[in-house]
C-alpha cells in the first residue's frame, strides 16, 4: 500500500483534482508576472474563496468544507504549491494561521461575523506574532495592550507580517498582564482602527509573491469583544496554533523539494553532454535516487504526523521534528537542484531558482530550526 492510499481517500481526490483545476487556470499562466510584481491580485482571494479552497478544513456553518478532516487541508496544500511559488501560497494561506484561534476561542459574534467573511475571500485574515525585538521568544513580547472600560488600549508594532499590507482583520499577540507568558493575550484588530497604522511593504529574498509588512500600535483602541479567548491565556492559544503551522510549513518544505526533484528529473533526461543524456552518468543518477529518498522518508514522516494530529494525539515533539526534518531536506534538494541545473538553475526564468529562495524562509518561519530543536530537547527532558 503507497502512502497516497493510506492516508488519502476518494474525497481528498476530488479535492486534488479540484485545486488542481484551479491553480492550473488562475495561478499558472501569470505566476511569473505576479512574482515580478512581487503581488497578486487580491482578486484571486475571491476566486478561492468560491472555488472552496479558502474554506477547506474549516466549520460548514461558516461556509467551510471538509471540517476536521486535516487530510483534505493537506491535499490542498500540497496542490497549491504545484503553482511553484511560496509567496503566493502563504500570502493565500494568511488564514490559516490567523483564523483558527478566532474559530476556536472567539466569541460567536466575533466569528459569526468575521469567519464567512475571510472563508469568501472578501477579507484578508493575518497573525501578527513577531516583533522588532524577536519572533521566537513569545513568552517575552513587548505589544502592550491596558484596559480601559471597554476598550484595549495597544501600544507597540509588529513585524514580517505575511499579508501585513492588504490584511483586513489581525490576529494581534499582545501583553495584558505581567513579564512572561502568562501575560500574553490575543486581540482581532481591524484595519481602519484608530491608532493602528500599517508600515511600508517590506523587500524580501523570497516569498515575493506574498507582501509582507511592519504593523504599528499607537494608543490602539481596540473593544474589549475582540478579545480571543480569556484574558493572560493567549500564549496557549498560540502554542496551539504553531502545531498546524510547523505541519503546513513541512508540507510547504516536502512540496518544495518534490518541484525541485522533478526539475531535475527533466533536466537530466533532456540535457545531453559528451553524446548522451546527463542523467546516463551515474554520479547524476545516484544523486537523483538519494533525492528521492531523502523526500520519501520526509514525506512519510510528515504524514505519519498528520495523522496522529488527526486522531487528537500530541505530537509536540514529533511536529518540530517534522519541521526540521523537512526544511532540512528542502534545502539539500533545493540546492542539487541549481547545481544540477547548472547556470540556468541560477535564472530567474528557472523554477529552482524560485525554489532556492523560497526555501530558505521555511526553517525560520513558524518557530526557527534552533527553537524546533529546543522543543525537542525539553519533550526528552533535557
């Protein structure tokens, strides 16, 4: 039995084919033109939206699909990322990581009002975690937000925020009580709120497509209603949030190093040197069938994760292993892959340059590598 069948059936087929269908009519014929643009146009956030790829995975009274089913979200991400660009895919994602504490914690106003919304594709969902002074260490954020009747009072900024700039609601990590995380809370932030400002489009070495940008708070006043979940117990709700993330961001890695193999498998049976196809020598095949491995392996372990995820299991350890794992791999891949390439793997009009760039954010984004491997440290007891 593949992986394919054991962990997907017939209705994550239809899914695939769907998505498919869809990046290969609205992504494909002008991915280019949007990376150069370093955007797309905020009109594809409609156009998911009613080809039901926005609401995958998320609650049907809402005007999602597929809820609870954790397998049909990863089929759909991993077609996504046939487009061939990361940026397009995490700006188009934006939702994904700032959505679900407001489906899972926020009160029913709040998601009744803000959840069809963002699953239409009429408005643009964002997380802003990161800060000036760090991105990994939540527990220590500096975004202030005081009480004051029924408002917060926010004072601070946020950085590397994917979406930052066309965002209509924010997913905002703030400190409402003392030093450490038991301080920290979570507050929906619309765009257009007094004292809440959006800092200019930040340039990026990859992700171009996705636009990225610094928030500001200055004496924000935010309604008490906006606040997701209890007061000081957002940190949790964050940590909770990073599991589906770090599994998005492996897929993400397995998808990049899957375009990066199959370039090189192209590559290798078209270009001829001294008289034969390159892939003939074996220095090339015997590189190519490590390639192979390596994603395999990663794949399997990523899906194996998936998995438990799905049947309600902790997998703290397991996930950060995932995501280093597969982030590891996407970068040997993604690098073979130029080589391979040779000086066209070094042109923009190339896909594995694309990929090369892209790659490098995934080991950052989402908890950095060292954090993953400091979280794996603490569930050994070290």
């Amino acid at each position: 039995m593949s992986a394919y069948q054991e962990y997907f059936d017939e209705s994550h087929q239809l899914v695939r084919d769907s998505v498919r269908r869809f990046v290969e009519r609205e992504i494909l014929p002008h991915i280019a033109e949007w990376e150069e643009a370093e955007e797309f146009p905020r009109e594809l956030y409609l156009k998911a939206g009613a080809a039901g790829i926005l609401g995958i995975g998320y609650p049907e009274a809402f005007g999602g699909s597929h809820e609870g089913d954790l397998f049909a979200k990863v089929a759909a991400s991993e077609e996504l990322m046939h487009c061939g660009s990361g940026g397009l895919v995490a700006g188009l994602g934006s939702l994904d990581i700032g959505l679900p504490p407001v489906i899972k914690w926020g009160r029913n106003e709040l998601r009744e009002r803000i959840v069809p919304q963002v699953l239409a594709g009429e408005k643009i969902m964002a997380l802003a975690v990161t800060e000036p002074s760090g991105g990994s260490d939540v527990a220590n954020l500096k975004t202030r937000a005081v009480r004051d009747g029924e408002f917060y009072r926010v004072t601070g900024s946020k950085t590397f925020i994917t979406s930052g700039v066309r965002a209509d609601y924010y997913t905002v990590a703030v400190r409402t009580g003392g030093e450490g995380f038991g301080g920290v809370s979570l507050l929906l932030v619309e765009k257009g709120t007094p004292g809440f400002s959006v800092g200019r489009k930040l340039k990026k070495m990859g992700w171009w497509a996705s636009d990225t940008a610094e928030l500001f708070f200055d004496d924000c006043k935010v309604p008490v209603e906006n606040l997701i979940g209890m007061e000081n117990m957002g940190f949790a709700c964050i940590m909770a949030n990073f599991q589906n993330e770090r599994l998005a961001l492996a897929i993400m890695a397995n998808m990049t190093a899957q375009l990066a193999l199959e370039e090189s498998l192209k590559w290798g049976r078209e270009r001829e040197a001294f008289g034969k196809p390159i892939v003939r020598f074996q220095i090339l095949r015997h590189r190519l069938a490590e390639m192979a491995t390596q994603l395999e392996v990663s794949r399997e372990f990523t899906y194996r994760q998936a998995a438990k995820m799905a049947a309600g299991k902790s997998v703290i350890k397991e996930i950060s292993m995932a995501k280093n794992f597969a982030t590891d791999i996407a970068d040997r891949l993604t690098y073979d892959a130029v080589q391979i390439l040779g000086g066209m793997g070094y042109m923009r009009e190339s896909l594995v340059e694309r990929l090369y760039r892209d790659n490098r954010i995934l080991s950052i984004g989402g908890g950095t590598r060292e954090i993953m491997n400091e979280i794996i440290a603490k569930q050994m007891d070290l």
